[in-house]
C-alpha cells in the first residue's frame, strides 16, 4: 500500500513541476524511442505508416488496447513489456494529471477573480459589489436579448469568491485597488464599451469614477448611481462624460400619490425583464435633418416604437422631452423610444425618411 501511495505523490508532483514544453517534449521522447526500437527490431507493420504507429501508441499507453496492431517478433514484445508500457503509462499519466491541474486551476481562478482579462474588448464593466443591486443589475443587462456583446466583467475589491458561477456571461475579477493600473490593466479597461459604477456607498462610487476616468475609452458608455445629489454633481464638474443616476424615491413617491399608477408605469419603462421598455437609439449620418413628427410616425407604423425624447449628446445632457411637430432630428442625435424589444440601427430604413 506504501509503494502506491508513493507513486500516486510522485504522479501528483510531476504533474506540478512539469511545464507544459517539458510535458510535450516527453510525449515526443516516449513516442520516438519506441518508434526507433521498433524499427531496429524489424517490427515493419508497425512503422511503416506513422500515423498507425502513433494510433498504435496511443492505444497501448492509454490501456485502451484495441488489438488491432500488435508487435510479432520476441524483441517487438519484449519492447512493449519492459518498455512502451512503463514508459507510456508514466507520461500518460503525467499528461492526464497535468491537464486535471489545469482545468482546476482555471476554475480556482475564475472563483477567487485571479484571472488575466486583458483581451477582452467592447465588454460590460460592472465596477463594485453590493448585495442588493448588482445580481438584479446582471439581470436587467442580460434581460435586454438583442443587446450586442453582451459579456459581462464584474469587478470587486471585496474578499468574496464568484457570485454567479454558472452563468457563462458574466466573468469575475477580484482587484487590489481600482487606482492601480495594473489591475486596470488586467480587466481591459480602455476596451470597455460599457461600464456601470454603483459602489457600496456615494463615497465609493466617486472615488472608483474619478479612478477609471482618465483610462476609459473616450467612446464608453459610462454610468454611475448616486444618492447624494452634491457627489453626483461634483462628478459631473471633473468627469462630464459619465452619465449620473441618482435615486428618485422620493419624487416616485410624491408622483404616485398625485398620479396614481406612475410608480408602475417607471417600473416598466425601466425593466428589461417585463413588456415594453425604454431604449436609445444614435441617428446615423442623415441626407438632410427630419422633422421629429413624420419620424415618430413613421417609428410608430413601421416599428412598433414610440418615440418621447431625443439629445445632442450621448449622457443625455440638454434633453428634450415630447418634442414639437416641427423639431428637426439631425445626424448623430440619440432618440430615446418606447418598444417592446430594442431596435438596431440598422434594422430602420433611414432612406424612407427623404
């Protein structure tokens, strides 16, 4: 029982030592030396092909042992007894324990947030943790169906493993500080094309926006959530490119008390989950301006969509709410519309508008 046990640690410590070049470097050795030996002891059937040679190899060291090639002459199977076998058994097995290690490494990363995310590009960024707003955020971005690249990175400096595990879109990463830019560095900052900031606290979120702001892309879509109203807008006067939420319990409150049923209404234009909801769509390069009521007509038949708002700039700064009749939409503008999923750009015939 000792001898086996030996065995098994010295199986476990191979597995830890050898690098991967090394692991293949074996495998090529192991596969070789065979070869040759084979060769040398006229074993034709089994060399003259290499590719049978190396099914033949493979099938032996993996004990699998179809018995369809087998050595013929004394020599042939003494090679495979006292030296295919061993040899095979202990680099297959190495191999088999080195790519075990590898699966639970990746998995041991992607629980602890230990992962490299440098390659990813046009991702979600969701900064900071909070138990009862980020799973119902992940949510709501992943409600949106026909929303493009959709990869979710939720980024934490808490000391709490992966929230959601088997969920395949959203990725975890565990950070020092997110003033380090290394770390920044490592969930691919500056390829964001969306980033969501809602720390613990107003404090938090500040200091994580004011953090990340001179590294994002310039064409990010950055949001941050506040209560206080004077963090919100001091954000405003150094990061103008972040768009700030900030909570509306109160006028929600007042608002349903004056016009009963208001409450609900929010409700659902905000949710992805449920029914129609509000999207925003950007104007692409138009032949001449168009008068914001054959637009919202032509939205209305054609799409199903009602158009309520639309803005010059992209966080919404200077919003006109139910335009008149005879407002012109120009190139660029953000439309703000009501439908029952999102409309693509490219999904509107922008010509039938001349």
């Amino acid at each position: 029982m000792l001898p086996l046990r030996r065995i098994k640690k010295l199986f476990r410590v191979l597995a830890h030592r050898l690098t991967w070049p090394t692991m293949f470097l074996l495998v090529l050795a192991q596969t070789m030396t065979v070869y040759l030996l084979f060769i040398f002891a006229g074993e034709s059937a089994l060399t003259r092909h290499p590719m049978d040679f190396i099914y033949y190899n493979m099938v032996v060291v993996s004990t699998v042992g179809f018995g369809d090639f087998s050595p013929t002459s004394e020599m042939g199977k003494a090679i495979v007894a006292f030296v295919q076998i061993p040899s095979g058994l202990i680099v297959f097995a190495s191999f088999i324990g080195k790519t075990t290690q590898l699966f639970i490494n990746l998995a041991r990363k992607n629980m602890n947030g230990t992962s490299n995310f440098y390659h990813y590009n046009n991702h979600i960024l969701l900064l900071g943790w909070d138990t009862s707003s980020t799973e119902q955020i992940v949510q709501l971005i992943l409600g949106d169906k026909k929303r493009q690249k959709r990869q979710i990175l939720l980024c934490v400096t808490e000391q709490i493993n992966n929230p959601f595990p088997d969920n395949d879109e959203v990725s975890f990463v565990r950070l020092r500080s997110f003033s380090d830019n290394e770390e920044l560095n490592r969930i691919a900052l500056s390829n964001a094309e969306r980033i969501i900031i809602d720390g613990k606290s107003d404090d938090e979120t500040l200091s994580i926006a004011l953090c990340i702001s001179t590294y994002t892309n310039s064409d990010a879509n950055i949001s941050a959530h506040f209560f206080d109203k004077t963090k919100a807008d001091l954000l405003k006067v150094h990061c103008p490119q972040i768009e700030c939420s900030i909570d509306s319990s109160a006028q929600m409150m007042v608002r349903s008390m004056q016009d009963p049923g208001s409450s609900q209404v929010t409700k659902h234009l905000l949710s992805t989950l449920t029914g129609a909801t509000l999207y925003c769509v950007q104007t692409p390069e138009l032949k001449k301006p168009i008068q914001f009521e054959l637009l919202f007509s032509r939205f209305k038949s054609n799409h199903a969509m009602m158009v309520i708002a639309f803005s010059h700039f992209k966080n919404g700064d200077a919003m006109i709410l139910n335009p008149s009749p005879q407002t012109l939409i120009n190139s660029g503008d953000f439309l703000h519309y009501i439908a029952n999923e999102r409309i693509l750009v490219d999904e509107i015939n922008w010509n039938d508008f001349s």
